[in-house]
C-alpha cells in the first residue's frame, strides 16, 4: 500500500486517533462520548480563566510592591531633606 494512497491517509488517522484517546484515558481524561468531551472543555475553560486571574492578582501585588518601596524611598529622601534645613 503506497503512502498516498487514501486507504493508508484512513488507517493513518484511525491509528492516531486511537493512541491519542489511549493516552488521554491512562491520564484520566475520557473523551470517548460528547458528554464527556463537553466536561473536558470546560474544565480546561475554568483552568484557562482561573490562571489569567491569577496572573491579574500578581501583576497587582507586584505593581502594589514597587509602590511601596517607591513611597517608602520619598519618605525616606523628604526626611533626609527636611533633616538638613534649620528648624523654625
């Protein structure tokens, strides 16, 4: 059977097909029947939500971090500042 041939692009597929769903189901995820590649979808749909939240929070803790350490450093500078004037 020659490599173009149609017959051998189905069994090709049939074969692939068959091992990805064998590797799927030994990790746990069956996607052998529509309800289940449904529930598959939306599980990695909430992981894909649940990490772009997350990396929302982050970039808001890291911007509220550099916000500090810059407060902290003005408070530091206006205190050295009014340090070296007279007192009135």
């Amino acid at each position: 059977m020659p490599l173009q041939s149609p017959l051998f692009a189905i069994r090709l597929k049939r074969i692939v097909k068959e091992a990805i769903r064998e590797e799927l189901s030994a990790t746990g995820l069956r996607i052998d029947e529509p309800e289940h590649q449904f529930e598959a979808r939306e599980d990695f749909r909430f992981l894909r939500n649940f990490r772009q939240a997350l990396a929302g929070v982050s970039s808001k803790v890291g911007a509220a971090v550099i916000l500090s350490i810059v407060s902290g450093l003005l408070w530091l500078l206006w205190n050295g500042v009014q340090a070296l004037l007279p007192p009135k």
